[in-house]
C-alpha cells in the first residue's frame, strides 16, 4: 500500500529531513525570479547510460555550469572526475546523492539513474529547494508518478521529463496538423519498439557486488537481492524491481508521441497484454515480445516489442512495419504519420503517397535551463505530467502482463477477435517468432486480464492484485513520499 501522508507536511521551510539526516534547504533559483546573469549549477547523477548525454550535454549549454557529479561507484565518479579535469572541468564528487542535496551551490539535478529512483531522487531534489531534469520513464509506478506531479506543483519547482521528442518542432506540428483533421480522424495509433536484446547471461550463484559500488544506495527503494546479472549498469532494465522492461525503456518515447497524437490527458480505461521472455532462457523477467493495448474511446493505442531479430541467422537485423521500426504510425481515415525517430514525421495519403513532411527539433536541455532561469513551467516542451501519464500506461500495460496466464495460440486468438487492430497485430507477432523458430507449445504466451482503470483517479476497478502493482513496498528510509493533489 502507499505511504499514508506525513503529519510533516511542510516541505519549503528552512530544513529538510532525508534519511534520518537534516540539512539546510537553500536554492539561489526561487519562485519569486531567476538568474539572469548567473550560471546555473548543475548536478549531473549517475554517470553510465544515458548520464553520458546528459554530462555531454550540460556542458555545451551557455550560462550553464557542469559543478558536481554523482554516482554510487566510486570508481566512475573517480574516473568521471579525472576526465572532466583534463577538459578543464574541476566538479564536486558525491557518491551519497543526499549529500549532494545538501550542497546549496546546486540549482539542479539531472537524474540519470536507473528507473526505481527516478521519482525518489526527483522528489528529494525538490524538497531541497532544486529544479530537476528526470529521465524517462519518469516513475517506476503510477502511484509515484503522480506523487511527484502533487510535489513538483507544491513545491513551485521546474521539472522537465526526459522524452525528447516533445522538443521536435516538426513532431509538434504533425501533430497540430493531424488534429486539424487533415487526414480525417485517427482510427489507431501504434507505437514500435522492434529492439534486438540479448539474453542476460544465467547465474547459478549470486555475483558478488562491486566493491567500490554503494550497495545499499544502489538498491534504494527496492528490496535488496542478490545479484545474479553480469552487466549490473544495465541488466537491472529486464527485471520488474528496477526497471520495466523495453516497454518503459524505449518504448516509453514511442508511447509518449502516440498519447500526444490522440490528445489524451489521463490514462486509458482499459489495458491488456499479451506476450512473453521468449526465444532464450536468462535471468530476465520482463517480456522481450509483447503488445499492449490502452482503450482509449477516441481511438485505441497500440504498442508493439519485439527484442528477438527477425531470424536466427539475422544478427542485428530487425524487421519493419510501415517503415519504422522504433517508430509511431498514426492510422487515420484518409491515410497515415510516420514518426521514424526523435525529429521528424512524415504524411501519407491512402495510396502511400507522401503529402507532408517536417523536420527538426530544439536541445531538450537547452530547453530545461530556459524554463530553469524564467521559473515558468509553461516554457518546459516535456512537463512532468506528460513524462507522467507516458510511462504510467507503460505501467499499466507491465501491470496486465504480470497478472496473465500462460495461454494457447487458439485461445488467444478467439479471445483478441472482437478487438480492433488486435488480431492483426498479433499475427505479425506469431509470424515473427516463426521466423525465430520460438515453439510456443513448449514456451506459452502470456495472456493478461483487460484491466479497468478510473482515469481521474488513477486506481485500478474490480481488481485487488492490480491495485496492489499500482504502487510498490518501499524499503526505508528510501520512501516516496505522499503528496495530495
């Protein structure tokens, strides 16, 4: 169950409490105005992955100072550091991000760490008084999500998500242009995320933890496991404790511009999945195939995974549908979009004939340091709530699958029928682990339940056990925080 509110409900005062340890909350960024002329300091967490963009990026940036760095191994904050110094660079080390918070010369955080502290660390910064750059997904559940949507609204801070292609003009204007009617109305809107991922190596005996790496900050929030995956950096994405699978990896972009073409502002009332982890046995639990389905009345929402190659002998080689294969198409009446990456989309009539097409797309960081210093969320291209709703019906999605049962092809096909664009879409899916000799007689689908959802509310109707995967146990003193709305 979700922590009940805190009594202590006074967030913006002089002192904070994090962990057992208070520290004075000072921020040169208020809500009463920002720098014009200053530099901002900024704090980049968590170095490996996607913490190489953001180090990269900041440092670009005019007006913007690269002034600490964080981790919880020692040796790539070390590293980091001795490289930053040959660029010139001199940065604070932390490898306790609730010292860094203490640090009242920082003005933000960008946070790159894996998804279970992504709205932690979001909603710690903000009670420190800084202004936040998450990365997607935003949350690693519902509950969280919107707990740091109520957070960042109290606490008058600027966070910006870390879906990107908010920041394409030329998305931007596909959409408008395809709200406007122009191809008629959206039939089906279909994100891709055709991936090849390798299996996770299988351990018969747990890895012992790096010994410059901060066991107990690395797990956080979750429960603390032994370690049977080799690639500790970034394995931690297959497995449902820390990450949420391709879905709430890559496809949390894809999904994000499908919601922003139907124009929906909550999550869909209903949801279900179908797939599995199939064609390799690992340590991964999240499904490497899979579709999920959001129920939206205008139009329903349809996201497709594939992380197995179109065949064997295939390599990296992943195949395509209407020419994307990490990518959206928006169905509509009169033709289609094709979203084919971060910046660009092109038009189609119904006899596949290009009739549009916009390029490009603004610095999302630039972006965040714009809103940063003006101190208006309405200047961010990716509000929080966005980022929100976005990886919340990733969750919802992950939520269905988790609850399924294995079932047969036949069933699963009897089942899907009556559903729009949902036999169709299976089919590609069998046809494609076909071609990946998968025997799903040995290695069954996953069928989930059609869950129900109050939109407004965001709670799970007539189902305990989804409710239950709405939130999570969060293991003290890593504790999100409830904030009401």
């Amino acid at each position: 169950m979700p922590p009940s509110p805190s009594s202590s409900r006074r967030r913006f005062l002089s002192q904070a409490t994090f962990a057992g340890g208070a520290f004075f909350i000072s921020s040169r960024l208020t809500s009463c105005g920002g720098k014009a002329n200053d530099a901002i300091n900024v704090a980049v967490v968590g170095l490996k992955g996607r913490g190489g963009d953001h180090l990269a990026s900041y440092k670009k940036i005019p007006g913007v100072r690269l002034a600490a760095i964080c981790d919880v191994n020692s040796k790539y904050l070390a590293d980091e550091a001795e490289r930053l110094k040959k660029e010139g660079l001199t940065v604070k080390t932390y490898q306790d991000y609730r010292k860094l918070l203490a640090d009242k010369d920082i003005d933000a955080v960008s946070l790159a760490t894996p998804n279970h502290w992504h709205a932690l660390g979001a909603q710690w910064a903000m009670e420190a008084g800084k202004d936040v750059f998450v990365e997607k997904p935003v949350s690693h559940n519902v509950w969280e999500g919107r707990q740091i949507v109520n957070a960042e609204k109290k606490l008058n801070r600027i966070v910006q998500g870390g879906t990107q292609s908010r920041s394409s003009f030329a998305i931007r204007e596909a959409v408008a242009w395809v709200q406007a009617g122009n191809l008629g109305k959206i039939t089906l809107a279909r994100g891709l995320c055709y991936k090849s991922r390798p299996a996770m190596k299988v351990r018969k005996t747990p890895l012992p933890v790096p010994a410059e790496v901060d066991r107990d900050l690395w797990f956080g929030p979750a429960p603390i496991a032994d370690i049977r995956r080799p690639r500790l950096d970034y394995d931690w994405h297959w497995q449902w404790p820390y990450g949420n699978g391709d879905l709430g990896n890559q496809g949390v972009h894809q999904m994000d511009i499908a919601r922003w073409f139907l124009g929906e502002t909550a999550i869909a009332p209903t949801a279900w999945s179908v797939g599995g982890r199939l064609g390799y046995e690992d340590d991964g639990q999240t499904p490497n195939t899979q579709i999920v389905y959001q129920g939206y009345e205008k139009a329903p929402l349809i996201f497709e995974v594939r992380g197995l190659p179109t065949a064997k002998d295939a390599g990296e080689g992943m195949d395509k549908f209407m020419g994307a294969g990490v990518g959206v198409i928006i169905h509509c009446e009169n033709g289609h979009v094709l979203v084919p990456d971060y910046y660009s989309a092109i038009a189609y009539d119904k006899e596949g004939k290009e009739v549009k097409k916009w390029e490009g797309a603004d610095n999302h960081y630039e972006n965040f340091i714009k809103a940063v210093r003006s101190r208006k969320p309405t200047e961010l291209n990716a509000p929080l709530l966005d980022g929100h709703l976005s990886a919340a019906i990733c969750h919802t999605g992950n939520i269905s699958y988790q609850l399924g049962e294995k079932k047969g092809v036949e069933e699963i096909k009897q089942t899907l029928a009556p559903i729009p664009g949902a036999t169709e879409t299976l089919d590609r899916m069998l046809q494609h682990l076909q071609a990946n000799a998968v025997d799903l007689n040995a290695t069954p689908l996953t069928l989930g339940p059609v869950l129900k959802f109050d939109p407004a509310a965001e709670t799970a109707t007539g189902n305990e056990a989804a409710s239950k995967l709405l939130t999570r146990e969060y293991r003290a003193p890593y504790v999100v925080k409830a904030y009401p709305a």
